[in-house]
C-alpha cells in the first residue's frame, strides 16, 4: 500500500496519446489482461516526448520471467537479466521482438559493467531507480495515458540537460559505460550535461579503461553517426574520458600546423570529420576524417628552408595507427582496410596542370573504385577542415572531371557483341586491316543505335561489309573511327560541363 501511495505521487496523466505501434500496444494489452502492469520504459519514452522516433521499444512489468512467457508462448527467455523477447510477426525489424523485462533490483558491479547480482521485484519506482539518467528513467503505461516521473526527468528534458538519477557517482560506478553513454547522449540530442554529474564523470573516468573495446566501439559509433560528433569528442577531452575512447587523437592537442592550417591537430581532425557528418559522406568517410591526420604529432619536422613545420610520410603512418586503433575496437574488417586506405591516400596529388590522366587511373587502383569517391569527399572535409571557407576550387573540380574520365569505359570496338576472333571464325576471314575496318564500321552503326549491337544484326551486317571491295570498305572504316573519336571527345566535354571546369 505503501509504494502503491508513493507511486501515485510520481503519476500523471498526460494531455495527448502518443503515437504508439500496434505490436507494442498489443504486447502492452495482454499483460493488462492477465492482471500485470505494463510500462514503456528508458530512451523510448524520452524520443516520445522529445516528438523523435524511438529506434527501441523497451516494456517493464511486474511479472516473472516466467509469468511473462506464460503470457506470450512464442517467447525466449536466455539471460540472467530476466528479459523475455517476445515475438510479434512484424515485418518491421524494430517491432518484430518486443523486449519485456521484470521489475528488477541490481547489486554489486564488480567489473563496472554488469550487476553481480540481480533481483526481480514487485516495485517500478525501485526500477526506475537503477537507471542511468533522469531523461530515461520515466515510465508510461501507454493505454491508460499515465506517465510515472520520479526524478523530473520531463523537465530535464524540456531543459535539455542529462543528469543522473540519485548520486551521479554511484551511478558511474556502478556502470562506467554510462559516462560514455552520457556524452553519446549529448551528440545525438544536443543536450548538456548537469555540473554534478560532469564532475563525477571527471572524478570517475578512469573506470572507463575496464570497459570492454566492443562496448566503446558501439557508443563511438553512435557518435559519429549523430549530427554533432564534434561537441561530443571536445566534450569527452574536457571530461577526461577521450584517452579511453580513441587514446591517440589526445597526442595532436596543442601541436601546431603550417601556414596552411588555421587548428591545431587534435581540432583540425575533429572538424574534418564534423564536416563529414554535416554533409551526411557516410560513417566511413566521417571516421576517416577523424583519423586521417592522426599521425602528424610524430611526424612533425621543423623545415630551415620553408620556415614551417613538414609532416612527411603521416599519410602512410597514419595508416598504421588508424589500423591499430580500429583493431583494438573490434571493428569489422570491411571497415578496417576502407578506412586504412582512405586514411593512406589522403594526401593524393590533386593539381590537373600537372598531372596526368594515366596517374588518377593509378589513384584509383590504389584506393579501389569502390572507395574513390569516398576518398575525393574525404579531400573536401580536410580542406574545410583546415579553415578554408571553399570546399572546391576549381582545380579539384577539374580532378573530379578527371577521375570520372578514368573510371569512363572509353568508347571503342570492345563494346559491340562481336570482335575480330568471332568474324573470323564465322566468316572464314583473315586477319588483317580488313578486321579493323569492319569492326570500326560496326561501331558507327551501334553508335546511331545501340539496338543493332546484337549478335543478329552484327553478323548480317559483318557479311555485307566483307563483301565491299578494299576502298570502300576502307572509307567506312576510316569514318567509323572518325565517329568514335568525336563520340569521345562529346563524353568528356559533357563531364567537364558537369564538373564545371571547362
């Protein structure tokens, strides 16, 4: 009765429905049929009244393990934190298992992560009471419009600010992950963190280095998929916490750049990879741009001659470091080797009065097709990031117009659906010019149609074309090859418009 009078206190009804699914709302209705509560609960709530689509859907109850697969047979139940995933039939990969957890108490966190022991109960204010932030520590019970709100966390929210619930350091060592996830939580919403609760993460950071790489890896990630990956990093050195996340961005704190750049290391590669994110070039074009000048610290060299700093060969030892680092996280090795190689050709040559079209093809085996565009998006976020306001001066627009010229399959007689060995085969011919002539020929008329490029019409039209005496066939041939040159010249024009470069 006690509880029951001391929940109440923390409920209220809400003025407006949420936009609930109808698996959840099914999940939620049979519990409340058989007699159980049944909350909404943690982050899902909270993007429920920030007016954000959850990406999860966490319900808590009163029941047992047990009594919750009594409730939904098709049900699995295989960890020690009595969570039932309870599957729906959706097509949505979201809503297709339901997680529905008991009402539990934790003690013990000998390892900083996870509870030593775990206890189901009866109360969800004892529930509530365990989590990691006041914003994810509200509960709704969706059907009847009530909202259980011990810790204030409604108003945390409308003041965008993440604090603990209770003491901020208990909290952090009970679970050191959560001092990441705080800052994670800042990149993704835009919030602050509440002073005690950054004081704590500060007195508490070194706890950090008894998380698993996986664990940091994950919240990493999440970071820099948000829209504000910067804040979140610059937040994470001024709390103490950076060194535990990516040790090596610390070293180009305060290590001063050429004339060419308007940061220091450490802020240059942080606005490299913002820029990624702002312009959406993809999570591996964003890590890259975090890494990407990682090894300039130890390569820096004073020049006598340019009165400057030098930072040669950080391209290539930058790849190694990169390498390490992602290893150490346990990230896939599809990640690893796109990001190594876009961290170690960075600083590609990209001056077209001086280069030449044979050394972009060379560039482009180097870094792989798949990856070349990644790697051009990755020049536009370095030189943002080095202070300059333009993202694309003309000359590497003309390097784009050229890369697009390499990975262009050139127009020649390799496109038609018959070749020198076929005609001869076919048609009993002799190898010689007469070969090239038609070949030639053929392409012209493929050119004026691509229809025609087919083994039918080819075939006809190869057995017309021997037939012609040797000047004529001559005179087509030159003027098929006179066609294709045109037709090239047209391709390339087209690109240098498009790129804006001609």
């Amino acid at each position: 009765m006690f509880l029951e009078s001391k929940l109440a206190r923390y409920a209220s009804i809400v003025d407006m429905r949420f936009p609930i699914p109808e698996e959840i709302s099914r999940v939620s209705n049979s519990l409340h049929e058989k007699g159980f509560e049944a909350y909404l609960v943690g982050g899902c709530v909270r993007d429920l009244i920030l007016g954000r689509e959850p990406k999860d859907w966490d319900l808590t109850t009163n029941a047992t393990p047990e009594q919750i697969q009594a409730v939904f047979p098709d049900s699995f139940y295989e960890n020690e934190y009595g969570t039932v995933g309870v599957k729906t039939g959706s097509e949505d990969e979201r809503l297709a298992i339901v997680e529905v957890t008991p009402y539990r108490t934790e003690s013990g966190y000998s390892d900083k992560r996870r509870p030593d022991k775990v206890e189901f109960g009866t109360s969800l204010l004892q529930d509530l009471a365990r989590r990691d932030f006041t914003i994810n520590a509200i509960a709704l019970d969706a059907d009847k419009g009530q909202i259980v709100d011990p810790y204030d966390g409604q108003k945390d929210i409308k003041d965008k600010i993440i604090r603990a619930v209770g003491n901020a350091g208990e909290r952090f060592d009970e679970d050191a992950l959560r001092m990441l996830r705080a800052v994670r939580l800042v990149a993704e919403l835009d919030f602050g963190i509440e002073s005690d609760t950054a004081a704590a993460i500060k007195q508490n950071s070194q706890h950090l280095s008894q998380i698993s790489r996986e664990r940091i890896r994950d919240e990493l990630v999440r970071i820099l998929e948000s829209k504000k990956p910067m804040n979140a990093l610059v937040l994470a050195h001024q709390l103490g916490i950076l060194e535990f996340i990516v040790g090596d961005l610390v070293r180009g704190i305060g290590v001063e750049q050429n004339q060419a750049h308007s940061y220091d290391v450490f802020e240059h590669n942080l606005r490299t990879m913002q820029h990624g994110a702002d312009k959406r070039f993809g999570f591996d074009v964003t890590i890259a741009g975090l890494f990407h000048d990682i090894a300039k610290p130890e390569s820096r060299r004073w020049s006598d001659e340019k009165k400057d700093w030098t930072f040669h060969g950080h391209d290539v030892v930058g790849s190694r470091v990169t390498k390490k680092a992602l290893e150490e996280l346990h990230f896939p090795r599809e990640t690893i080797d796109k990001v190594v190689k876009l961290v170690r050709w960075h600083m590609f040559f990209s001056d077209p009065d001086q280069i030449t079209l044979s050394a972009v093809r060379r560039m482009v085996t180097n870094v792989g097709q798949e990856n070349i565009w990644d790697l051009l998006n990755l020049r536009i976020c370095d030189r943002i990031g080095t202070g300059r306001p333009k993202e694309q001066p003309f000359r590497f627009r003309k390097y784009k117009a050229m890369v697009e010229q390499a990975l262009r399959d050139p127009i020649s007689v390799k496109m038609l659906k018959t070749d020198g060995t076929r005609i001869m085969e076919k048609f009993h011919a002799k190898p010689g010019p007469r070969i090239g002539y038609v070949l030639n020929a053929l392409l012209e008329e493929v050119l004026d149609d691509s229809a025609r490029n087919v083994h039918d019409y080819l075939d006809k039209r190869t057995e017309e074309l021997l037939m012609l005496d040797e000047n004529e066939l001559k005179r087509l041939g030159e003027a098929g090859k006179k066609r294709r040159e045109a037709a090239e010249n047209e391709e390339v024009r087209q690109i240098m418009e498009k790129h804006h470069v001609c």
